[in-house]
C-alpha cells in the first residue's frame, strides 16, 4: 500500500524528469559544446564533452553571438513588445465581450461562452490560413476597405507586422475571454446599483467598483495571452515579412536551416532565463496568492 | 436614456469581437464550395475541392498518423496526469510534491520551439548512449507530445478534484474500505468527467500541434499539421478551405452536443465550464 502512493507521486515525476527536465540539462550542455569535428555527430557524447571542458573550459562563444549579433536582441524585444501589444489589444476587445457575457442571462450565457470557445478547437494553422485569405491583396478586407473608398488602391496588411498582431489577438482572444467571463460572472451586480443609486455616473461606476473587482479575471486572462504569445512561431512566420523576427522564428531557423544545434541551444537557454523562468515565478507566486485569500 | 446608450454601445462591441472571431471561419466555408481555383472570385457552387482533398493519399496519411499520435498522446497524459494531481492535491502533501508542482508548471510556460529542440535534443542523446530510440517516428513525437500534454490533463484533473468533498472518501474508510477500493469506486467515478476533458484536452492539443511534432518526427512521418504548413507556406490552396470546413463542422457538432449536455445539468453548468475550459491556455 505504501509502495502505491509513492508510485503516484513518482511516476510522474520520473516523466516529467526524464522527457522534460533532463532535455534542458542537454540543451545547457549543447550550448557550451565546442564546434563538432566534421562528419561527427552534433550532439557530442557526454565523456568526449567533459574532456573537452576539462582541457579548454566551457565554450562561451554562441553566448558572446548573443550579445554581438543585433539580431537576437531585436528578436527578444519583438517577440515581447508581439506579446505585450497583442496582450493589450486582446483586453480591450475581449473585456466588452466577457461583460455582455457575465450579464446576459444563464441560457444564453452557456451559447455566447461555447461561441467563444469553438475556434480555439479547431487547428490553430487553419485558423491563420484563414486569416491569410482575408488579409491579402487582394482577400476581403482589402475589397471592403476599396469598396468603402477608406484607401483607393490595396493595403499592403499581410506580411506586416499589422498582421501579427491580428493572428495573436485572433488566435489567442478566447483565453483573454474565458477567465475575465469567470470573474465577472461572479460579481454582484446590486453592487452597480448601489453605486448608481449613491449618484455615480455609469463610467465612474465601472471603474471604481467593476474594474478593480475583475481584476483576477484580467491578470489571469493576460497572462494566458501573453505566455504563449512570447514564444509564438506560427503566426509570425505565416503572417508576419521576413523582419518579424521572433525568438520562435530564430530558434526555428538556426536549427532547420542553418543547421547549427549549438546556436539554436544558446537562443534556447537565454529564453529560459529572460523570458520563461521570471513567468514562472511570476505565475507561482500568484498561484500562492490565489491559495492564500 | 443614457443607460441605454450604454447598452447599445456594449452590444455593439459584442457583435464587433463575434464577428472578428467567426468571419474568417465563414468565409473560409463559403470558398471551400467555389469552385474557381482564384478565392477571390466566384466561380459557382461545387464541391471539387472536397474530391481532390479525399483523393490526396499523402494527406490522408498524414491525418490517420495525427490521428493515431493523439490518441496515445492524449491517453498517456490523461494517466500521467492524474497521478500528478492526486500526488498534488494530497494531504499531508507526500514526498516530491514541491518538485513535482514545478515540473508540472514549467511546460506550461514554455515556448513550444523550446520543448521541441530539448525534447530532440534529449532522444539524439539517447540514442547515442543506449540506442533507444531508435530514429524518430510517430513513437518520439508521441512521448514529446505525452510531456506536454499531462500537464495540461493535470489542470483539469487538479481542479475536479479540488471541489470534491473529502468526507466522501473519509466515509467509505470509516465504513472499512481499503485506499484503492476508495479510489477506483468513489474518485474515480467522480473526477471522470474532468478525465474526459482532459483527453479531450490533450488530443486537440496533440492534433493542433506543428512545432514540437517538426522538431521529433523522422523522415516519412510528417504529422497533418506539418502538411498543411508546408502547403500554406507555399500559397493558398483551396483544399485547404475544404479541410477546414471538414474540422469546423465537426467541432461545431461535438460543441452542439457540449452545449445540450451542460442544458440536462443547468445550474453548476456554465461555472465549470469556464473553469474547465480555461486552462486550455499555455501552448498554441
């Protein structure tokens, strides 16, 4: 019996530790491996890598890449101003959303969640497809902006960053929705009448009783959006031209087409420490917070 | 007067984000029955393009093999992660639980460009030192696929569990019930719905997913999605809107089914909805 609840703490834990933890130690070592002699492996076994570290030290030059190549910073700072915008714009289109929600009745409540829900079942790659089609030269909205007469000739949106920023808030609104609605639907909404009835006007009621009360739903919905926003590859490749560099894109092209592992490893392990490890530390900490009131 | 003027401005900004979401899906629809090659043009009602997408083999292919690693993907997170949030949920917390809550959280933050390179990474060492495995296939995009999946299985598990009355278990021992006879008879048959979503869960998940799949695949056994992204990339082709039409309308039923279940069960209905449905976040 003692043996069976061990197991279901150690099981998972010897998974996640073999095909999650353990990668990273490789990728660390990857990353300080000396240049592979040619027709080897790229990968070097682990004795020939501690020898080699134990005769020349540790092989610092794809991190010294990092700092002198302008490119990788650039892709750092897209791939966070992608997210934080894209973030933004996803709150204040989602917010009216997740309120008309939280106020319609329970029927229709249950249909208006579903809807929002729906796309983000179907395949994230067919969804940008999609917006491919719409976005072009010559796809709907550029028909509907020269119909309207608002440009006279085809505006250039897909391979924009423009674009990007359509196919995260698109990809990602749901996420953006789904907590705010959770939140708001637990408001008391007599707490709006009470303000009302002591002489608020609608705007001041929203923002000094509905807003600070939504706040969870907000920092929960944001951070949904903007985690796997930073790390995107699809959208930015599919969408974005060929200067929307983001971190997904360069670790992408260092290991697919330039074929250089050790590179891609040094991109790798900089994300882990300036983007991943704060988030994760930032979502504990909240995750605390949440357990504690 | 004025509280109205509120009200239409909220509808009006509802009507505005449905349509964002639900336009491109409807004209997608639309252009998967036209049947001139150009999207632009209408060239009349036909359904060539679900001819020509049913006479690709190699999609066809591709889709059985996605087919196959998310069932197993979705069934080994389902198996892994509820033992992670039995292990997590448990009181007095056991041995490994603060490691295991961090390992279970990280995925979930983690770029998936990342989780495929280290994944790859890790099985070109392996089989290096021990041989296994050997080459990559459906198997290695399958146990990559298993990794990051349980932990989204363990969310949804975690959260069943955490609105189950412990006197119910408490009860059963009093009346003489060993650990396991508590579990398979009284947890088990609770939390299987949260089970259900999170295969659920972890099979869109796994179907739904190019980069890690790109990193782990081997040659010969390219996923759908790794299809469809190489023929995107090189334009659009219109069988692809017949494909998209295909999965919008099968979600579309399986959401209609969801939405007349949560009806047979009102009033807890929409909560867990919403906390169910919510952390299908991290990854895509």
């Amino acid at each position: 019996m003692n043996r069976a609840r061990w197991l279901v703490t150690a099981v998972p834990l010897a998974w996640l530790g073999v095909f999650f933890l353990l990668p990273f130690l490789v990728v660390v070592a990857m990353s300080l491996a000396p240049p592979a002699p040619p027709g080897h492996s790229p990968l070097p076994a682990p004795g020939e890598l501690l020898r080699s570290w134990a005769a020349n030290g540790l092989d610092w030059r794809h991190y010294g890449a990092l700092f002198s190549d302008s490119l990788y910073a650039s892709a750092y700072l897209n791939s966070l101003l992608f997210a934080g915008v894209s973030t933004l714009a996803c709150l204040v289109l989602g917010y009216p959303l997740a309120y008309g929600i939280a106020r319609a009745k329970p029927a229709a409540r249950a249909v208006l969640l579903l809807l929002v829900v729906l796309p983000f079942w179907t395949s994230s790659l067919l969804r940008n497809y999609a917006l491919i089609g719409i976005l072009k030269g010559n796809g709907l909205l550029n028909q509907v902006l020269l119909a309207t007469g608002i440009v006279d000739r085809p505006a250039e949106i897909l391979h924009t960053d423009l674009a990007v920023y359509i196919g995260i808030v698109y990809g990602y609104l749901p996420f953006m929705v789904l907590p705010l609605a959770a939140t708001l639907m637990r408001l008391d909404f007599t707490l709006l009448e009470a303000a009302a009835d002591l002489g608020a006007r609608p705007f001041d009621a929203f923002w000094r009783v509905t807003w600070p009360l939504s706040r969870p739903g907000v920092i929960a919905g944001s951070l949904l959006v903007f985690v796997p926003a930073v790390g995107e590859f699809v959208v930015p490749d599919l969408l974005g031209g060929p200067r929307a560099l983001t971190i997904g894109r360069v670790i992408w092209t260092e290991f697919f087409s330039n074929r250089d592992w050790a590179r891609a490893a040094a991109v790798a392990v900089g994300v882990l420490v300036l983007v991943a490890l704060p988030l994760l530390w930032f979502e504990r900490r909240g995750e605390r917070g949440d357990a504690a009131t | 007067m004025k509280r109205d003027g509120y009200a239409i401005g909220l509808r009006a900004a509802m009507a505005v984000g449905y349509a964002f979401l639900y336009v491109p899906l409807v004209c997608v629809v639309v252009y998967s029955f036209n049947a001139s090659r150009l999207v632009t043009v209408w060239g009349g009602f036909s359904t060539k393009w679900y001819g020509a997408l049913f006479a690709n083999g190699p999609i066809l292919e591709a889709a059985r093999r996605s087919f196959a690693i998310a069932a197993m993907a979705a069934t080994g997170a389902v198996l892994i992660g509820t033992l992670a949030a039995l292990a997590l949920s448990r009181k007095p917390p056991p041995r490994g639980q603060g490691a295991l809550s961090l390992l279970v959280a990280a995925p979930l933050v983690m770029p998936e460009v990342i989780l495929g390179l280290s994944a790859l990474l890790l099985f070109v060492g392996m089989q290096q030192a021990v041989g296994w495995p050997a080459g990559r296939g459906m198997a290695t995009i399958a146990i990559a696929h298993v990794t990051f999946c349980s932990c989204y299985a363990t969310v949804v598990v975690r959260a069943r569990l955490a609105q189950l009355d412990p006197a119910l278990g408490e009860a059963a021992m009093d009346l003489g019930a060993r650990p396991l006879a508590v579990f398979f008879r009284i947890t088990l048959p609770l939390i299987a719905p949260a089970l259900v979503a999170g295969w659920l869960l972890s099979f869109t998940l796994s179907l739904d997913d190019l980069v890690v799949a790109s990193f782990t695949s081997g040659p010969g056994s390219s996923t759908l999605p790794m299809l469809i992204y190489s023929k995107v990339k090189l334009g659009v082709t219109p069988e692809m809107n017949a494909l998209a039409t295909i999965v919008i309308g099968v979600v579309a039923v399986f959401v209609a089914i969801a939405a007349w279940m949560l009806r047979q069960r009102e009033p807890v209905a929409h909560d867990s909805v919403a906390r169910n449905v919510r952390p299908g976040a991290g990854s895509k």
